[in-house]
C-alpha cells in the first residue's frame, strides 16, 4: 500500500490563530493581591493592628520549665560576669563571645560550688548527671543568646563548636582543667538513683489507703485520687498529661477536658470510656502537637474489679455533677442510654480537677 504524501504544516497567520505570548488588546491586567492590599490603606491598616496584637501576646514554643532553666543560667552568669568584669560593666556585651571565650569556663566550676551540700551537708556533691546537666544549659544559651560583638550577628553556634563545648565537657567528667574538682575528682555519683515502680500489688494498695482516707479527705478527692493513678498505671501515661503541669498551661487552657472523653454503657454498672489526650507533657506549645485516644473497658473477671478504671473514672464525674439527667448511682443503674451525656457547662471544665483546681470546682476537704 503506498504511503499517503505528507501535508505541509499550516502557519499560525493561515489559522488565524494569533500569537499566544503577545499581549492581548483590551484586557486589563489582573491585580495581584500586593496590588490590592497596597491601594487600601483601610485594610492594610486593620491588618497591621492585627499584626501588632499578634506579636504582642506571642507564645513560646520552648517550654516553661525550659524557660525558667534558661533565664536563671542567664541570670547566673550575669552574676559571674558582673563580679570579674567589675560594676561598669554593659550588660548589653553579656553574650558577646569575646566575653564568652573570656570567662566562660569559669561557669561550670561556680555552679558546682553552689551546688554543694543541698541540704545535706557541706561535703555532699550533685550527681555527675546534674553537673552536666547545667554545663549543657549554659552551653544552650551561648548558641541560642551568642552573638558577634563586631557584628551583632548570631555566632553562639559556631562558637560552641568551634571547641568551647569540649572543653566544658573535659572540664566536668576530668579534673585536667581544674583542680580539684567535678566527676572523676571528686568521685560524683554517675548513676541513677533507683526509680521506684508500681505493680497490681501496689496499686491495690494505693486503692486501698485512698479509700481509707475518705473519712479525712472526703469522696470526691478520693475519687480524684483514683481517676489519676488509675489511667496513669493501666496506659503508662504521665499524670501531668492528665492536668495542667504548668501555670501557664492552666492559664491557656492546655490539658483535657471533659469533652475530650466519651463513656458508652455496655452493661449493667459497666461502661467503656474513651479518652483523647492532646496535651502530652512536652507538646502544648508544638505547632504539630500530639494526640493519642486510649479506650478503657470494664474488666472482665471479679478479681480484677479493684482495677476498673472506666468506672472510677465514671464515679469521679457523677461526684461532681458532669451528667446530664443523672444525678446519684440509682439513676447510673437504671439508666438504659447507650451514651452518657455531659451537661453543656461541664465541657471545658478540666477532666481531672487536680490540687490547684480543687477550689475552682467546689471540691474542699470537708466534701
């Protein structure tokens, strides 16, 4: 079969089709959203004050514990500076690393002469892992606070790196520095202490004293009691994931309500309880955050009824009133809903009232 003959390419002016990278006539260019903000002098000054209200009322993202462990290193080597360098000296040089390279290893031999005796004695020592701990909190604070005095640039980590952090590190674990002092000089302990864990043994125990202190402390500071060991032993979770750890978490409302909880009804005196914690210790100021859902149900064998945490959780709840048209435990065991309801002003109240919130939910030693 012979081949059909090729047919020349038609040209864009033969199509009529005009050039697509030519300017079009008649179209006004769009404006970009630059272009809009700037030619409204309203709006861009509403967001400005939203900007202004923003930054004034930021939030860390380092937290609290850590920034109170940073500001008292800061507020030590001031100290430490202002004694060497003498009265006139500008604070504003303080994290300069000229200043740094200057005095800088004479940080760590303070702290661990302030560190002596705790309470204990005058010839007690911190524990080597305390030790360095503080020498990695200044270390930390020279490369987030360090700067170029030539430049005022950040130079705390380059500098810290550049052989500063070794030399801390020689100068905790060895005496080749400084005489006589730090871990191997003065034999510091570099173990552990023992941590002390709990079993079902212990637990029962627990159980069994907090009932017994419910002549002095009252009902509902016992149930609280169970409601926060319990969870904490059957899901190892932290108690202070539990509650609020810190002030400022109390302040913003970061730690589990009782909306974060659900409780279903499967049987008699029974109920599966489901909670999500969205405030892990360590994630209340992450911008990705961590959640995790734990479902507690009822256990299934009579020896084990001590350790029902689903139903201590739920005895804490009706001792405070957070059911919705349930009031005392007749109503708990002729209800026939599938779904405990909470009553609406009960949502963002803390789901375990811990001591400093005590007062805040009516609870008082007397209850």
């Amino acid at each position: 079969m012979d081949s059909l003959p090729l047919q020349p390419v038609p040209t864009v002016e033969q199509c009529g089709v005009q050039n697509p990278g030519a300017p079009v006539r008649g179209r006004a260019r769009r404006q970009s959203g630059w272009d809009i903000l700037l030619g409204n002098d309203d709006m861009f000054k509403a967001i400005m004050e939203k900007s202004k209200e923003l930054n004034e009322n930021l939030l860390s993202h380092i937290s609290p514990s850590t920034c109170r462990k940073q500001a008292t290193t800061s507020d030590d080597w001031l100290k430490l500076v202002n004694k060497l360098e003498g009265p006139e000296f500008d604070e504003e040089q303080l994290w300069h690393i000229d200043i740094i390279g200057k005095h800088g290893m004479n940080m760590v031999p303070v702290l661990f002469e302030l560190s002596r005796g705790g309470g204990k004695g005058e010839d007690d020592f911190v524990a080597a892992k305390t030790l360095l701990t503080k020498a990695m909190q200044f270390a930390n604070c020279i490369c987030q606070f360090g700067c170029d005095p030539r430049t005022s640039l950040k130079a705390g980590s380059k500098f810290i790196y550049s052989g500063f952090l070794q030399k801390l590190l020689d100068q905790t674990y060895t005496s080749k520095f400084i005489q006589p002092l730090f871990v191997t000089t003065n034999k510091l302990q570099h173990h552990l202490n023992v941590k002390v864990y709990f079993s079902h043994e212990e637990f029962q125990l627990i159980i069994k004293q907090a009932l017994e202190d419910t002549k002095v402390s009252g009902r509902k500071i016992t149930l609280q009691r169970l409601a926060v060991v319990g969870p904490a032993f059957i899901i190892a979770l932290r108690p202070s994931s539990l509650g609020p750890c810190e002030k400022e978490y109390e302040e913003h409302g970061k730690y589990p309500k009782i909306k974060n909880i659900d409780v279903h009804q499967v049987g008699a005196m029974c109920w599966c309880v489901c909670i999500t914690i969205e405030n892990f210790k360590g994630h209340n100021t992450s911008v990705k955050g961590l959640s995790q859902s734990v479902t507690l149900e009822p256990v299934k064998n009579w020896y084990n009824v001590p350790f029902d945490i689903a139903f201590w959780l739920v005895m804490h709840l009706l001792a405070r009133g957070a059911f919705k048209d349930i009031k005392t435990k007749e109503d708990l065991v002729r209800n026939k809903s599938c779904r405990l309801h909470f009553k609406p002003e009960f949502l963002d109240q803390p789901l375990l009232g811990l001591p400093h919130l005590a007062s805040s939910l009516g609870i008082t030693r007397s209850q």
